[in-house]
C-alpha cells in the first residue's frame, strides 16, 4: 500500500433527534467507503439513525494556546445563568 | 494485560525538581485530574509511552480475533456461531478505536500495522494459547475478557482523552463478551459429563495464562511507577490479579469446575483469595515468541493483510475514477 487512506471524523445522531455526536473516526478511500466503514465501527448496537463523516483534514479546530482567549471573557458573565437571580419561593413558574 | 510491561524509556521516575517548568504544569493538570488532549503540550516520554501502550492494546484486539477465528465454522449451533461473529466483529471494533487514539499522538495506521506484521510490536501474551475444544471460546470469553473488563475499567479515568474515550466504548462491549463466555461455560458445566470435563480441561488450561495477562508484579518497576504518576496505570499488576482471583472463584464454583491451584485458598485475615506462584518463566517465553501459536498468528495476521491489498487498491483506484469523474463534470 503506497498511499494512506485519509482520516475522517465521524458523527452519529441517536435514535432520539438530537445533534449528530461526534463518536470517533477511521480510515476510508472515499466518503462512501467511509459511511459504510462507520456503520460497521460506530452503530453495531443501534447507535445511530444518521452518520456523518468528514475529513479530519477539513476540520478547523481551536488550538489549546488561545483557551484564556476565546473561553474567558464568559467567566465573568454569570448573569447569562438564570440561578444567578434568586427567586422568592412564593413566585410560581419561573 | 492487553498492554504488557510497557517500557517509558526512563531509568527513573521524573522528581518534581527534575522536571521543567512546561513539565511541572503537565504534571499539575494531570494531578488535578484534567485530561489530555491531542494538540495539549506534553512530555515526549509521556507521548511515546502511550503509543507504545495504545498500540499494544490495539494489536492485541486485532490478533485476538484469531484464536476465536478457529472456532467460527465449528460452533455448536447457528446461533452459537451468530453470537461468536458479533465478538469477533467487536475485537475488530476495539482495535481500530485504539488505532484511532494512538493515531492522534502522531503516528500513522500503517505505520503501527507495519511494526506489527513484521513482529517488532507486541501483543498480549495471551492470544498465543491455542483454542483446542470449543469450551476454549467459553473460557477465553468469561477468564481472558474477564481479566480484560478488570484492566479496562479503570483505563476509561486514564489522563489521555482518547484513550479514556475509546476504553469507555469498548468496556461497554466487553461485558457482552464475557458474559457470553459464561454462558457457554454454564452449557457445558450443566450438561453431560464428557462436556463438564471438556468445560474443566478448558478452564484447567487458561487459568494460569489468564494470571499471566496481567504481568509480572510491577512494585519495583520504575515504568509502572512513572505511568502510574501520568495516570495511564492506575494499579499495580498485583491489585488487578488479585481482583481477579476474588471474583473469578465464586464463578467457577458456581459452575461446580475447580480452579487449577492447589495453593488457592481464602485468607479471612487479608479478606482475599491466597493462590499459588506464577510460571514467570513460561510468560517471558511466550513473549520471546515461543509460545505454542506466536509463528502461527503473525503468520496468519500477515497473510489476511497480503490477500486483503488487491482489494484495498481497487477501493482506491475506485476512489480516485470517481473523484476525477466528479472533477471533469
């Protein structure tokens, strides 16, 4: 084997309608190679309703140098949480 | 165990005094209990290690496939022979998460699947143990992926994200695999004499092998002390064989077999099993690559490789015609 086969990222949606979860990835020749490789790696016990894959090449990620950068401006934003505004146990529904 | 006496290529275990400054801040995540992650600094032992370690683990799921291999056309019944293809699919599902973890450290598949197929990478001792009777599928399942569960479990709170990623997956397989070994187990146990015997002399024979999995005690061993402070070993060879002893032995009292040690007894005061000494000397042998199937495997794991690259080339020859069709419209 001269050539490696690429890397794809693969991503499941369970059976309940939530997001496609990123769950691992493999090696495959083309796209459809690797959705059919995917459903024998990631969904031998009813995982999935719907694969994705991806080339792990075409994912832009964040590097690990800019976490204070990028993450910590939301630390000092507590007011986004609700639990940051007590409620009178008397009021209902909110 | 899957990975055994994985070598971190020091003489000592880094002091705190011994470390630099990047070092002393990798050691203090992992102590805090952060995972981490692929693109994350880390120290190049740690790295290689853990290459050495996932790897390991990986052939060993892809070389385990062939002592089950045997039995596939043999099963006693269709449903026997369903059940013992979906493990032997899982092994291959186990090896290529692993391939997927030690991948994001650097190196690449083919290059792991090279040092295996030419015979410079290890894999477990015990998959060089021929499958003689089909109680040897019953006994590997409920002893080998029983000793395995007891290795793996903690490895899914292991300091590599990936690593404890892919170990979460395969745990939950695992307990699927040995519990379908018990089941074969309580067939023949429960059955006629001749198969209680065969079930007897299957557990007579991977007993001590199973022990061996586990490697030779590590208290004195500097790369267990190291990997244990990165949190890729949480404990000792001794701990988890002891574990297995504990709660293998009601098992096969259950199933009315008797364990193959005359030393074995509950000690009241330790609150644990005593069992007898371990033919090291058998283990260092089998991983020599004398050991009854070493040749045979590799032999095998080569030659399903060899057949299997004209089909993988027209997989790719296939890939490329569509990817220029695609470019030409």
């Amino acid at each position: 084997m001269s050539k490696e086969w690429p890397l794809w990222e693969v991503f499941i949606r369970s059976q309940h309608g939530l997001a496609h979860k990123h769950v691992g990835s493999l090696h495959a020749p083309d796209a459809e190679m690797a959705i059919n490789n995917a459903r024998d790696v990631y969904t031998r016990r009813n995982e999935g309703v719907s694969i994705w894959v991806v080339k792990a090449a075409d994912i832009v990620a964040s590097s690990p140098a800019d976490k204070e950068a990028l993450f910590e401006p939301s630390n000092s934003k507590v007011y986004r949480h609700p639990t940051f505004f007590p409620m009178p146990e008397e009021v209902k529904n909110l | 165990m899957y990975a055994q006496m994985v070598d971190t290529g020091l003489k000592q275990v880094q002091s705190h005094a011994d470390m630099s400054d990047e070092e002393q801040a990798f050691q203090a995540r992992i102590d805090a209990g952060v995972k981490i992650e692929p693109k994350d600094w880390m120290p190049e032992a740690y790295r290689r290690t853990l290459v050495r370690q996932i790897s390991q683990h990986a052939h060993s799921e892809i070389v385990g496939q062939l002592p089950e291999g045997n039995w596939v056309t043999r099963a006693p019944t269709l449903k026997r022979k369903s059940i013992l293809l979906a493990k032997i699919q899982d092994e291959a599902g186990h090896g290529l998460y692993l391939y997927s973890a030690a991948e994001t450290l650097g190196v690449s598949r083919d290059e792991l699947l090279d040092a295996l197929h030419a015979g410079k990478a290890k894999y477990s001792s015990i998959f060089n143990y021929p499958t003689l009777t089909w109680a040897d599928i019953g006994a590997i399942g409920w002893l080998v992926d029983g000793a395995a569960i007891i290795n793996q479990v903690p490895l899914c709170r292991c300091s590599f994200g990936p690593y404890a990623r892919a170990m979460i997956r395969v745990c939950k397989e695992e307990a699927f695999h040995a519990r379908q070994g018990y089941d074969i187990m309580m067939k023949l146990a429960g059955g006629t004499p001749e198969q209680k015997a065969m079930a007897q002399d299957a557990l007579n024979r991977w007993w001590w092998p199973s022990l061996m999995m586990f490697g030779p005690s590590d208290a004195e061993s500097v790369n267990s002390a190291q990997s244990a402070a990165w949190r890729i070993k949480l404990f000792s060879n001794d701990e988890l064989r002891q574990r297995m002893v504990d709660q293998t032995v009601p098992q096969a009292e259950f199933l009315g077999l008797a364990i193959p040690d005359p030393d074995l007894k509950w000690n009241e005061e330790r609150g644990h099993y005593d069992f007898g000494a371990i033919d090291w000397d058998e283990f260092y042998n089998v991983l020599k690559g004398n050991g009854p199937c070493n040749r045979e495997r590799l032999r095998t794991r080569v030659k399903a490789y060899e057949d299997g690259e004209w089909f993988r080339e027209a997989l790719v020859a296939h890939a490329e015609k569509q990817a220029a069709t695609q470019a030409a419209a």
